[in-house]
C-alpha cells in the first residue's frame, strides 16, 4: 500500500501560511483533541481488558490487540498526518519520514489483520459454538496475534528495505517496484478485505438463523434448556451485531484508501485527496473507543473504575464489569 507517494519539504521550504492565527491556534487544538482521544480512548481499552480478569475471553484479546495498534496510531501516526496537513509541507527530519513510512505500513497492516480475526472469530463463534468454547482458548488467541504482529513487522522490514522510501533507489527497481507494490496490496489489503467481507457475509445469515431459531423455540417451548439455548444465542448475536458495527466502520474508513490504492499504481494521483484518504483509516482508531463506549456496558463500567481509582483496590481485578 503506497500510502505516501508524496513530495516533503524540508525547513525553511514550506509555502507561507496564508491562515490567520486564531484559526491556525485552532487546528493545532483539534490535532491535541483528537490525539488525545485516540490515545486515551485506546488505552482505556487497553487497562480494561488486561485488568479484569472477567474480561479474559479470546474475543476480547483481539479487541486487546486492535486498540493496542489504534493506540500506536495515535501516538505515531496522527500528530504528524494531521500537521502535515495543517503546514502543507512535510515539516520534520528525513529520519523520521522513514519512521513513519513503516509504521503505517505496519501499523494499518495490523489493524487490517486484527478486523480480519474478529471476522473469522464471530464466525466460527456462531457457526459452531460448542467446539469454538472446546477449541479457542485465551492462549491459542495470544499466540496467533503475536505471531501476526511479529510477521507483519518482519514482513514491512523487508518491504521498507526493497521498496524503501529512497526515490532513487525506487528509479532503480523501475517496473519491478510496481509490481511488488501490487503483490504487498494483495497480501496486506485485498486478501485481509476479502476475509472481512466473506466472514461477515456469513455471520450476518448465521445470525439471521438464530432469531429465527429463537423465535421458534419461544413459541413452542418455555423450559429452562430452552431458554439458556435462546440466552446463549442472544448473547452471540448482540456480540456479532457490536463487532459488525466496528468492521462495517473500518471497511468504511479503509475503502477509500483502497480504491485511490489500485488507481495509485494505474494513474498519478493528486496529494491532497491521497492526504484526505489516509486520514481517515487513521481517524478510524478514534472512531473505535466511541463505539466501544456506545455499544459496550462492560467498557463503561470499566472506564467508571479506572476513573475513580477502584483498580487500585485489593482484589479489583475481581470485580463484576459484566
């Protein structure tokens, strides 16, 4: 994914703000807000899940893991985006370009991955319930999204040395550039998108099955079997319904960038809308906490205790967020 096909200024180079003061003090307070919410929204996520020990499921690991890289985006990738924005220019070392450069790569790359999870999560959680509770474990989980974030590292550290951010060297591999950006698209983009969007198709017609399912068991039956039947399909259902918001979201936020993505190796494309695109995969990890904090009453009650300090107590680690 060539996120930063872009030309960067260097000190003293930039073209002369042309924005009054106020208005300048003003977008530097909204890159504040919306670093600041991105970071502690995350790491709010973050201190809840590692906590509680109620909150120790493998769906909540991935959850762990994509508010861990939303974090990281949030520390890494915003400020500088949204200053790079304000200034027109690329204002920092070459280094950090470089920097930066991998850590979108990696970063997006992980967050791309970690939605993809959640998609084959939920799907084998509706699919077959029974054996997902047998088969899934809290470790197995851990092992798969360290092994995840430690290829796609290694993974990006390959591509940011043949690909690299060097425009000469880039002249260098000419048509062959090309055609590893197209290989690196299908491997961190379209693949991980199609996963999302096939598992997803699938959870929404199991999930259809199940109120079906429900209704029929209601109107014919009223035992204690059936209705712990009906409230485990429920409760599979409203976690299918919150984490298909959160995917719908992200594929929304990731869409875009796909689309100026494919065109990005066919025609030249303008920095500006490129800009605008990316920002909104990034924004996307601002977006999460809020849905976290709509949809889920667990992570409210958590951030309640993390606020007035009741983790901090003997025993917190116990308490009942469910």
């Amino acid at each position: 994914m060539n996120f930063n096909n872009t030309e960067h200024c260097l000190w003293g180079s930039c073209p002369e703000r042309s924005l009054s003061t106020a208005i300048y003090t003003l977008l530097y307070l909204c890159v504040v807000a919306v670093v600041l919410l991105t970071v502690c929204g995350n790491l709010l996520i973050v201190i809840s899940v590692c906590h509680f020990k109620q909150l120790h499921t493998p769906t909540n690991m991935l959850i762990l893991s994509l508010a861990v890289s939303d974090c990281l985006v949030g520390v890494f990738l915003l400020p500088a985006e949204l200053i790079w924005m304000i200034e027109s220019c690329w204002i920092f070392s070459a280094s950090y370009r470089i920097c930066y450069t991998f850590m979108s790569y990696f970063l997006t790359g992980v967050s791309i991955f970690n939605v993809a999870l959640i998609a084959v999560d939920r799907y084998l959680a509706l699919s077959n319930p029974f054996m997902y509770n047998k088969t899934v474990s809290v470790s197995k989980m851990c092992i798969v999204l360290l092994s995840v974030w430690i290829l796609l590292f290694l993974y990006n550290l390959i591509i940011q040395y043949y690909i690299g951010s060097f425009e000469d060297f880039v002249m260098c591999l000419g048509s062959n550039f090309y055609i590893m950006s197209l290989v690196d698209l299908v491997l961190t983009f379209v693949f991980p998108l199609s996963v999302i969007i096939i598992f997803y198709g699938q959870v929404f017609f199991i999930a259809k099955k199940h109120a079906t399912a429900i209704r029929e068991l209601n109107s014919h039956t009223r035992n204690q079997t059936s209705k712990n039947m009906s409230d485990s399909m429920k409760s599979e259902r409203k976690a299918a319904k919150v984490l298909g918001i959160l995917v719908s979201v992200f594929v929304a936020c990731l869409l875009p960038c796909f689309v100026y993505t494919v065109l990005g190796n066919v025609v030249e494309i303008e920095e500006k809308p490129l800009q605008k695109v990316v920002m909104m995969v990034y924004l996307n990890s601002s977006i999460n906490p809020v849905i976290y904090a709509l949809f889920y009453p667990w992570f409210r009650r958590s951030v309640k205790l993390i606020l007035t300090l009741h983790i901090f107590y003997t025993d917190s680690t116990l308490i009942n967020v469910l």
